[in-house]
C-alpha cells in the first residue's frame, strides 16, 4: 500500500483523519505524515488499516485499480 493509495481508502470511507487514526488504532499525526508523503505506509501499518477495516487482498487489488481509473492511470491495470 503506498501513501496515495492510503488516503484514497480513507477518503473514500469518509473518515476524517482523526476517525480514521482512531479505527485503525494509529496516531492522526501519523496519518497527516503519511498523507503528506512525509512517512511511508509500513507494512504493520497496512496491515492494521486492512484488519480495522475489512479488506482482503482481493478488495485491496480492485481498490487499487479503481484509484488508477479515477487517476487516469489505466495504463497500468492489468
């Protein structure tokens, strides 16, 4: 999960930074950081962002690709 793709789950959730820090148990600095590019998404923190929310992988795949539509990106869905 990169940085874009993060914020795009949460907007997407409709969840304020502060919610969404308070559901995937991590800090709203934290998010802000990740949603500025100042941190990447680790794995653990992925992880925890997958679990508070209910995402397979699977979800996780079709979520990416439906970002790279909506970004225009097409060319890179497979």
């Amino acid at each position: 999960m990169n940085n874009d793709l993060f914020r795009f789950i949460r907007v997407q959730k409709r969840y304020s930074q502060r919610k969404f820090a308070e559901k995937v148990g991590i800090s709203k600095g934290l998010v802000s950081l990740i949603e500025t590019n100042e941190r990447p998404v680790t794995r653990s923190t992925a992880a925890k962002v997958l679990s508070a929310l209910g995402i397979s992988d699977k979800e996780l795949e079709a979520i990416a690709k439906l970002q790279s539509i909506l970004k225009g990106d097409e060319t890179k869905i497979e």
